[in-house]
C-alpha cells in the first residue's frame, strides 16, 4: 500500500507542477494578449480622433473666415456625428470661443499651452477623456477659399478647433477584451490540464502495476514477476525485478535442497553421537563399577595385611627385636599411603560414576573447623611453618557434609604444609550472603599463572617428575573439586610464584536438596584419564 501511494503522489506531483506552469503560462499569455490589444485599439482611436480633428479644422475655415457661428454649425455637427467624440469647439486666432457644442472641459489658462502645436495632436489626457486640439490655417492652394487674401505668407492662422473624446469605449473594450481572454486562458488551461492527466495515467499505470506487483511480493513472501510494460525505463526497471526474483527463486531452491540436506545429516549424526554417548556413558559405568570392585578387592587383602603387620610389630617388639620392628614399621607406612590412594581413587570413581552420596548433618562452624585446625596442627610444625586460624564471632549452624567439608579443607591445609617452609600457613572463616567461606593461605612456592587452571585435573602435579621434591598423587584437589561441586559450592586458586597461594573454599550455608549432579562426560571423566587408573 505504501508503494502504491507513492505512484500517486508521483502523478498528483507532476500533474500539480504541470497545472501551477500551464495556469500561470496561460494568465501571463492573456494579460499579455490583451495589453497589446488594448495598445493598438487605443493607438487606433487615437489616430481617428487626430483626423477628426483635422478634418474639423478644414471644415471650420469658413466660420473662422466670416466669423459667423451659422457657418460653425455643419462642422461641427459633423464631427458630433462620431460616435467617440463628446463635445466640440471652434476657437478664434485670439483664443476666444467662436462656438461650441456638447461637453467639452477647457479653460482659457490651458489654452496657450494647448493651441501651441501647429499639428493636431493630443493636448491632454485625461482619465475618462482626451482633448485633442488642432490649428485652423488658411493656405495658398486652398481654391474655394481663393477670394481671401492672404495676408502675405503662404498660410495664416485663422483660429484652432478642439474636440472632446470619451474613452468610453476604449474602457469597455479594455474589460472585454481582459475578461475574454482571461476566460479563454483558463478554459484553454483547463482542457490541457484534463489531457495532461489523462496523460499521466496512462504513463503512470505500468510504473503503478509495477509497484503492486512488488507490494505483493513482499507481503506475500511468493517471488511475483512484474508485467513489462510502459515507457522504456520502467522496462527497464520490471526486467531487472523479474531478474532479482529469478534469482531468488534459484537461491530458494538451493537453499531448500541445502536444508534437507543438513537435516538429514543432522539426524544421521544426531543418531551417532546418541550411540557415542550410550556406549560412553556404558564404558564409564563399566569402569568405575570395575575401578569401586579392585579397590575394594585391594583394600581388603591390604588390610588384613597391615593387621598381620601390626600384630607381628607387636611380638616382634615383646622379644624386644628392634630392627625388623623398623623395617616392618616402614612397611605399615607405605602400606597406609596405598590405603589412602586405593581410598582416593576409590572416591574419585564414585564421584564419576555419580554415585558419591551426601550426608548432610548440622554442625557448628567453630567445631567443623576447630576439628580441622587439631588435626592439621602436627603437620604444620613438621616444616616449621606457623599455622594461624581466625574465625568470625558469630558461630552460625551449617547443614553440610561434614566429612567432605572435613576432606577438603584437610587437602587444602596438607598441601599448604607441604609446599611451605619456615613461612605461615593460614586459615580463616567468614560468612558472607548465604555462604560460609574458608581461606587457605601460605607463604609458600606458589603455582604459575598458566598452571593454576590444571591443579584441579586428576594425578596433575606441577612437578610431576620422578625426582620430584614434593610427595602426593595429584588426586586430592580434583576431588576436593568434585565434593565442592556437588555441595553446591566453588573452589578458586590466587597464587603468584615465590610469594604464596589461597585458595577459596565456599560452601551453602543450607545443603541442596539433591546433590548437584557431575557430568559423567567432563573432562575429568575422559576416557583416557580413567584408563590411567
Ligand atoms: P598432590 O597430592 O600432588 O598434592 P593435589 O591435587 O592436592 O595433589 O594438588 C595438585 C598439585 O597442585 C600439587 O602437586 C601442587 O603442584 C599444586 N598445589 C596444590 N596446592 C598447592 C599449594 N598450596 N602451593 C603450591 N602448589 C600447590
């Protein structure tokens, strides 16, 4: 529609302009028309009324001759006879009235200046009239008049004559002449108008067709092609439309093809990455299934095993046989270690497989974390480090685990012992909206930047040389990860190198509902990693 109301603007547009020029040229031409009219008309009475007064003047020479008003008479009914003329006068050499006849304006003041030419000529024009004077000479040559003398030149001024002219009918020939040409001008413009717009429409219509044309196309979203119509532009105009849709129609096409395509590929990879992750989801449930049977298959021999050593260590101390106590003791410790790594992996399984529970339990922060501080405490002296924990005044009541709570803070605080020497080693509580937030600080080696994102892998250590200074297995802070998740808490590390490293520990004050649920396909679940197991 907005197309369309355009086109018809174009038309009411050029057919505005038209009409304003074709008025305008036709007022102008009127006007212009009846001036010169009115010109020549007026130039043409003027030079009638100069002959009459000329002829007046030769019919007057008798009555100037005699002097006698009789002899005025015919001339001057003569020149009354004119339908112009409205008053005449004859005039002695002394410019004295000799006779006059109807209305004639004159005084003597004007008439030295009036009778000064020696021509008829036009003494005075006046709104409504003209005065017209002419000089009476008697001449030579003049036969009838021969028994005058003359008194010695060739011609003598015998008087002067002067007519009265109404411009009467030059005024009303004026207004015919305006209004004539005036109505002719408008009825001229009128007709050109009305074949100026029938014109128009008829150049209009196709550039009108071809706009609806478009117009449809666009609200219909169909591809519409355009009637080639009209003057050779919008020819131009609807070909190249025609050919713009033609090439969308081709683009469609392909476009549609392209899409069943891609959909049925979609599907076929949809279906392969279902049986990917089917088959994954299997091999992760098979492995850690397997991973929670060895270890407990290995836990339990390993366990009686350390019994066995315990109960040897303690005959063997009766009969007071200290070396073999010493090796057997070194023995239980290594024994103690694949415990506790039989243990992690062990956790680190279930977490993967998703079937680590929680069992939330209310405790005090102080306790939860004054339990921590009395068993982390002997570690820290080990390596002279100074071990300081602030805890807030408000002692509120946590619905958490307890255990992997415990767990986690313990590996945080083991291994700021571990890579901390003769420094401190800090751990502070807080409460802050909805959360309870622990800081682990020491003034230890610290972790490279590129390595802070890596530290919470599995069996990633940043020295994981053979000769490394630094025992563990890699495996206590990716698990620590996965309690935290699961708890619906965060872990982050700060560190810089040389200077010392905090982690931040946040946990709900209020346990979920339901464990957050872990991804069994996350990168800690690769197959890879758990084939390192
Ligand atoms: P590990 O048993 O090796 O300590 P973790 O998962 O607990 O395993 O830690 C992974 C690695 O992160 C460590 O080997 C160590 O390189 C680095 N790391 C952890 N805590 C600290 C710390 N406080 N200071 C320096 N490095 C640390």
């Amino acid at each position: 529609m907005l197309l369309v109301g355009n086109q018809n603007s174009l038309r009411k547009q050029l057919l505005t302009f038209l009409g304003v020029s074709i008025a305008l040229l036709s007022l102008t031409s009127s006007i212009v028309a009846a001036w010169i009219a009115v010109n020549q008309s007026r130039q043409v009475l003027e030079h009638h009324s100069l002959q009459i007064a000329g002829n007046l003047a030769h019919q007057s020479l008798l009555s100037l001759i005699t002097e006698s008003k009789e002899n005025a008479e015919p001339a001057l009914d003569q020149a009354m006879a004119f339908n112009d003329v409205s008053g005449v006068a004859i005039f002695t050499e002394r410019m004295s009235l000799l006779q006059q006849r109807g209305e004639i304006d004159w005084q003597s003041d004007n008439l030295p200046v009036w009778f000064a030419e020696e021509q008829p000529t036009l003494a005075a024009d006046r709104a409504d009239h003209w005065i017209i004077t002419a000089p009476v000479y008697l001449q030579e040559e003049q036969g009838d008049y021969a028994e005058f003398e003359l008194a010695g030149d060739k011609e003598q001024l015998l008087g002067y004559v002067m007519i009265n002219v109404s411009k009467d009918s030059l005024q009303s020939l004026t207004t015919n002449l305006f209004s004539y040409n005036l109505m002719i001008g408008l009825g001229f413009a009128t007709l050109l108008l009305w074949l100026q717009n029938a014109g128009l429409k008829r150049i209009t219509r196709p550039l009108l067709n071809l706009s609806q044309s478009m117009n449809e196309a666009r609200s219909s979203g169909e591809h519409n092609y355009a009637k080639v119509e009209g003057p050779m532009e919008v020819r131009q105009i609807a070909e190249s439309y025609n050919a713009m849709m033609q090439v969308l129609e081709q683009q469609e096409d392909k476009l549609v093809k392209l899409n069943s395509g891609l959909e049925t590929e979609v599907e076929i990879r949809t279906k392969e990455l279902t049986h990917a992750r089917d088959t994954a989801l299997v091999a992760v449930r098979t492995q850690s299934e397997f991973l929670a049977n060895i270890s407990h298959e290995l836990r339990t021999p390993l366990q009686a095993t350390m019994g066995y050593i315990e109960l040897v260590i303690e005959e063997l101390e009766d009969e007071a046989m200290d070396e073999p106590v010493e090796d057997l003791r070194e023995a239980m410790r290594a024994s103690t270690r694949l415990l506790a790594l039989i243990n992690m992996i062990l956790d680190l399984a279930k977490c993967e497989s998703g079937k680590m529970e929680l069992m939330p339990q209310e405790i005090s922060l102080h306790s939860l974390t004054q339990e921590t501080e009395a068993v982390i405490r002997p570690l820290a002296s080990k390596k002279q480090n100074t071990f300081k924990v602030y805890l807030p005044e408000e002692d509120p009541v946590l619905q958490v685990d307890k255990e992997k709570a415990q767990q986690v803070l313990l590996n945080l605080l083991s291994n700021a012992c571990k890579f901390t020497e003769k420094g401190t080693v800090l751990l502070s509580a807080s409460v802050d909206d909805g959360f309870v937030v622990w800081q682990v600080s020491d003034t230890g080696i610290g972790i490279p930047k590129n390595q802070q994102n890596m530290i919470f892998d599995k069996f990633r250590q940043i020295d994981g040389s053979v000769k490394r200074k630094y025992g563990g297995t890699g495996l206590g802070l990716a698990i620590s990860k996965h309690f935290t998740e699961m708890m619906g808490g965060a872990l982050d590390v700060f560190s810089e190198t040389g200077q010392g490293t905090t982690f931040v520990f946040k946990l709900p004050l209020t346990a979920p509902a339901d464990p957050v649920s872990q991804n069994l396909l996350s990168k800690n679940s690769s197959s890879t990693d758990l084939e390192k197991l």
